[in-house]
C-alpha cells in the first residue's frame, strides 16, 4: 500500500476499508508513514468525514495498536467519564475521588488541551510532583490501593492516539467527529472500564459549537459503546460560557478544592453533580441519575470526596501539603484587572475568546512543546446574567510574564458584553441520552 493512495483516496471523499486504515495508522507508529502524511490524512478526514464503519475500525485499530487493561484483582465495577472538552471544564478533578469514595472504582486515563480548550493532565501537573505516568502494573497497583488512578496514555495504552492527538492539536482537525469518537473510545475501552458517562459540550466554547454536530457526537458514542458491551450515558450541557470562576491550571484546581471544601459554584457544582450521579447509577449504587445525585451531594458534605482527593494526590506522588495551602492563594507574577466600561447586564461571556486568552497567558500550548505556566490563567468576577455597574470589575488575568499578560489583554477585549436587559439563559443541562 501506498500513503498517498490513501490520502488522496480520503480526499476524494471515497470509503476506506480496514485494510487502508490498519496500514495507514501502524504505519505511522512504525515510521513509515511521516508526519506530514498523517496532518494530511486528518485533514482528508477533517473535510470529507468517515461513516459509521470507518470510525469503527479507526477506534478498533487505535486501541489494538497498545494493550487493554483488565482488572482481574479489582472486585468493584468500574465507571469512568469523558467531557469533549470546554473552558474551566474541570469535573474530573471532583468526580473522581468522588465516585471512587461511593465504592465505584475509576481507572482514568486522561488527554491535555486540545485547541481553546484544557486539558485534565495539564490541571494535574499543576500539583508539584504529581506523577501521571505509571506502569500497567502500577495502574492496576493504585486503583486497588485507592479506587481511583488518574494517569495520561503510555506507550502502551492506545499509543496511536497519544501521537495523533497531539498532532490534532496544532493542525486545526480537532472539530471532527470521527477523530474524536475514536480518539475518546480507544481511551475509554483501552483503560478497561465497564461504563462510561461522556459530558458532551456544546456552544461557542465547545471543541463541537453546533448542537446537531453534539448530538450525533453523542450518539456514535454510545453505539461505539454498545458495540464494545460498554453501559454509557450521554449528557448534553452547555459552553456558552466558562464553567465555574476559574480559567488556568492551578486556578482550576484551586477552584475544585474551594467546592470540595464547601463553597458554592452553582454551575459547577450543579454539572458536577449530574455527571456524578449518572455515574453512580451506571456503577449500580442508585436507581436513578437523581438517586445518584443525593449520594454524591452528600459525598461533598462530609467531605469524603476531599479526603479521597488528598489520599489520590498523595498516592500518586503529588505534594498533599501544597494542596492544604490552597487557600494562600498562589499566583502568577503579573496580573491586570479588567472593569466594566458600562453598566448593565453581563449578556455573553464568550468562552472561545477566554479559552485563546489562557493560551496567550501561558495555560495552553499553541505548538506541542510548548511550557505551560501553572500558575496562569483568568478568574471571572462576573458571570452571564450578572448585574455590573460601570468601572466593576469583570475579571482579571494573571500570567508570568509582562508580554504574556499583554496578549491575553487585547485577546479578551470582546470576550465579555454587557446589555441593558437582563439575559435569558441557557440551560446548563440541555438533555441526558441513554
């Protein structure tokens, strides 16, 4: 077989047999076929699509290019959640202990940003020494030992994937459902959990903005479940905005442990609790997604979910006195306040342009290797349907460098609007498919 064949194959809007997919992908971990080769085959893809058996055997071949983790030793069911990613989204830093306090073990393999938006690996790096590579043994070893494990993709584990997303990440192809269904559920099925619970984003922030395009993503990954024996649920919310107050690396964690220790984030707490109750459900501790949610709420309460947070971080070499002294507040070097040029009604926070504001400020990457600066990123003072009086203050941005801040300034100069009246607003949980 020849790359260019199927490159021009796939340009041609034609049908890929597995045969040109298993060449094209092995080929690409063996060498054999370049990294120019594949940004051009993901944007064949990008442009012209795959149907429902491409994006099978694209997911099929992803995974059997490692290996699948089983858990012979692990007696708990396993239940795992997946967001298409979203600006401030950062449930998996509370889901995880959370569910694993309720008994239900979480093997959680995780990506970095992709496009405007972040990723769960990056969050947790932010922890000094947080240790996100482990072993297949050591996974296994953690998930025994705490009921949860939160590691990135090893050479083992799906490994085509690792390498193509990160490629996706600066070719522009992330917006693609069948790059996303097969990167998510060679991930998912490669970590060896029994039910999956996927947070499918949509808005302008959203790496999917349009609804119709969310809903068939949700859609082929709960038949890409199915045909895999996997349990899953699918919730549609909303990334209109940013979820929470928070924007950046350790400003996203700082934000977790502030609501696992009591304070209220409406949105982020309501999300958080929707995704955990359907998790417990799956995971056969509730009759219901809202039985579930009781039990998670409550898993916050006694603070059963920090604890099993604290006892994560430390396992996996994190600094647990770093995270006790989250309320001291640590910041980048230089920060600027933005204010309200008018008063009103904040109408639109428009989580794309927040989301390209924290890469200018050092949360993101805009090639691969790229050094991400922990400590940057942007608090909200302010959310959708918030009252502002003129010179208030919006938000504020914190980044390591004097040039860095000046470029997350002019990105986020339209970022916000103000209006007259009072906006209606979205809802937050647009619809549950099972």
């Amino acid at each position: 077989m020849n790359p260019v064949e199927i490159i021009k194959h796939k340009r041609n809007n034609n049908i890929l047999s597995h045969d040109d997919i298993e060449y094209f992908i092995n080929g690409y971990l063996k060498g054999d076929v370049t990294e120019y080769q594949m940004a051009a085959f993901l944007m064949a893809v990008y442009f012209n699509g795959m149907n429902d058996d491409e994006t099978f055997y694209l997911t099929e071949i992803m995974l059997n290019s490692g290996v699948v983790i089983d858990h012979p030793d692990l007696k708990s069911v396993k239940i795992d959640k997946h967001s298409t990613g979203g600006v401030g989204d950062k449930t998996s830093l509370i889901l995880a202990p959370q569910i694993a306090s309720c008994g239900i073990a979480v093997p959680m393999i995780s990506g970095r940003g992709l496009g405007h938006t972040g990723g769960t690996l990056d969050k947790l790096e932010s922890i000094p020494g947080f240790n996100i590579h482990y072993s297949i043994d050591d996974f296994r070893r953690i998930i025994i030992q705490c009921g949860v494990v939160m590691i990135g993709q090893t050479d083992m584990l799906a490994p085509a994937d690792k390498r193509i997303y990160s490629l996706r990440d600066v070719t522009a192809t992330v917006e693609c459902i069948p790059l996303i269904t097969s990167s998510i559920m060679s991930k998912k099925l490669a970590e060896g959990a029994d039910g999956l619970v996927f947070d499918i984003k949509i808005g302008q922030g959203a790496n999917l903005p349009d609804h119709e395009q969310s809903l068939e993503l949700a859609k082929k990954l709960l038949a890409i479940s199915k045909k895999f024996g996997k349990k899953a649920i699918a919730i549609l919310t909303d990334m209109e905005q940013p979820l929470g107050r928070n924007i950046g690396n350790w400003l996203e964690v700082e934000e977790c442990i502030e609501l696992m220790n009591g304070k209220m984030i409406p949105d982020l707490y309501k999300l958080n609790n929707v995704l955990a109750g359907a998790m417990i459900y799956l995971g056969g501790k509730a009759g219901s997604i809202e039985e579930g949610e009781k039990i998670a709420n409550q898993k916050l309460i006694d603070k059963s979910t920090y604890k099993k947070f604290l006892e994560l971080v430390e396992i996996q070499k994190g600094d647990v006195d770093y995270i006790k002294d989250w309320a001291n507040l640590k910041r980048a070097k230089f920060k600027k306040e933005i204010f309200a040029d008018e008063s009103g009604f904040v109408s639109k926070m428009h989580a794309m342009d927040f989301g390209f504001t924290a890469i200018e400020l050092g949360c993101g990457r805009k090639k691969t290797d790229d050094k991400i600066d922990y400590l940057a990123g942007i608090i909200l003072k302010k959310k959708c349907g918030d009252e502002v009086k003129k010179g208030e203050l919006l938000y504020e941005l914190y980044a390591e460098t004097e040039e860095k801040l000046a470029a997350g300034v002019k990105r986020s100069e339209k970022a916000v609007e103000i209006s007259a009246a009072k906006p209606v607003l979205p809802k937050l949980i647009i619809d549950i498919l099972e």
